[in-house]
C-alpha cells in the first residue's frame, strides 16, 4: 500500500507529511508528484522527511517526482507521473493500492490501515471523504504540535457526522443503482483529493486522462470511467469510515459548470474508458526528476 501526493506548494504540506507519521498502518511507500519544481518544495521534503520516518519510528521509502512547470495546472498528469515514479521505482504491482491525498489534507491515524483491510477484503475502489476545515480551526493546527501529538480528537463535530452517515447512504444507493443502469454514470463520485484504488485497476483505464487540464470534471472523469468498466470494478464506499481533513486556504469562487475548463472534455460523448493519454502514452512534458529519500 502506497501513498501519492500532488502538489504544486508548500502550503499545509509538513501538516499532511506530519498526519503519515501517526498512521497505525505505515504506508510501504510514499510518492510526492509536483507539478513544478520549485526547490522550496524540495528544501520542505528534505527538512521534515527525515522527522515524519523518526517520529513514525517505522521504514517509509519516499520518491519526489517533480518537472517544470508546464503553464496551466496539470492535475491529472501529475497524478500519473507518480503512479509511472511508483511503478517503475517503488516497483508497486497490479494488487498494491494507492492512496491518492491532496498535499493540503491530513488523513487520520487509522485511515491507512482502514483502506488496507478494504483491499485486502477484495476492493479494487475505495470511496472516502474528506472533511473541510474552517479557517480559524486551520490556523491552530500547527505542523510541529501534529508531528509530535497528532491530529486532535475533536475535529469532527455533530453535523459533519450527521452529514457524513447521510451522504454514506446516497453513495450506497448510487452504487446500487448502478448495477440497473440508473443514475449518473460518474456516480457514485470520487473524491480527487481522497480516494484509493489498486495499480491494477487504474491501469485498466491508463490512470488519469492528461487531456484535463486547468481545473474541473476530471474526478468525475475517472469516475464514469470506472463505474462503466465490464467487468465491473470492486467498489467499497467508506464515506463514513475512513476520514481525512482538508486544511483551509483560499480558492477559486464557484461557478457554473461551464466555466471549468474541463467541461467541454467531459460533456463529449463517446470517450474511451482507457484514456488515450494516461499512464501509458502521456501527454509532452519535460523529463521528470524522480529523487529518492
């Protein structure tokens, strides 16, 4: 069981480093993918690495991936540039599954052990969530305080569990109808920013479709491509069981569907579940810089 992280900053990046090092369950591997190659980023990884693997007091071999910027944000080759770092350096085989966490997110300290109980019990898909946290409650969480104690015990409130149980069950119904042929095909949806699934079946679609760029529809992407795979996917929804916490910082104001620049590609129809530019075939970029801790 592996982790990945994109990012294209610092921000709140030691904080989600910090949340691995309490995990019940250490990850046999993590891969930081960078859509840049900032060496901030890198001088980050250097510093707190070596702090997460003492604090851990466990073996974590660490991967940065990272190339040039490439002008627009490219998420979804990002993401794939660490699935080629883990397959072709952590040698990371078809039934390993991979934790896919934003580099803005703590998971908490039993969510790498829960994803690999659901793995281990036949899930090629897992389905979590991830809880938003609010500005003043970000700024008490300072990566030092959650290296050395952990996440607090008491960042779920009462709505977030009440929310949580309800939208567990709209995703159980989702998955359910799915097997009628109701329903949005891209539902139940994954959550870019959280989610896992095993090497083997991200290379049944190529991983991560590069045609996405800019921002928008391309978690909803994978997720039609998945849920219309035959035979079907093995999916778990662990909404409600398996958690992590995005931490706050400002972002893009919602808009319109149309507005995201992914849109037009998602509303084209006919699209081929294995992308035609993914993990193998990827779109033009520079050579990435694989560096091992």
């Amino acid at each position: 069981m592996f982790v990945l992280i994109p990012t294209h900053t610092t921000r709140h990046l030691a904080a989600c480093l910090a949340s691995l090092a309490h995990q019940s369950r250490l990850p046999d591997g993590v891969v930081l993918t960078c859509d840049n190659d900032l060496p901030e980023i890198t001088a980050l990884v250097r510093e707190w690495w070596p702090k997460v693997v003492n604090r851990a007091a466990g073996r974590m071999p660490f991967w940065h991936a990272n190339r040039p910027h490439q002008g627009q944000p490219r998420l979804n080759q990002v993401r794939n540039n660490g699935l080629r770092a883990l397959i072709g350096w952590a040698g990371a085989v078809d039934s390993d599954l991979v934790i896919v966490l934003d580099g803005d997110t703590m998971l908490e300290p039993r969510a790498a052990e829960k994803h690999a109980a659901l793995r281990d019990a036949g899930a090629e898909l897992v389905i979590p969530f991830r809880v938003m946290l609010g500005e003043g409650v970000t700024a008490g969480l300072m990566p030092e305080a959650l290296l050395d104690s952990g996440l607090p015990e008491t960042l779920l409130t009462a709505d977030d569990v009440a929310a949580l149980r309800q939208r567990h069950g709209r995703y159980l119904r989702q998955v359910f109808l799915r097997y009628f042929g109701i329903g949005k095909p891209q539902k139940p949806k994954i959550i870019g920013g959280h989610h896992a699934a095993t090497i083997g079946l991200l290379q049944r679609v190529n991983g991560f479709d590069e045609q996405y760029t800019g921002y928008g529809f391309d978690d909803d992407d994978l997720s039609r491509r998945i849920n219309l795979l035959r035979p079907r996917a093995r999916v778990r929804i662990a909404v409600r069981d398996i958690m992590s916490y995005h931490l706050w910082h400002p972002t893009r104001a919602a808009g319109k569907p149309a507005e995201f620049s992914g849109f037009a590609r998602f509303s084209q129809q006919g699209l081929p579940l294995r992308a035609e530019r993914g993990i193998l075939n990827p779109m033009p970029q520079p050579e990435v810089s694989v560096m091992q801790l």
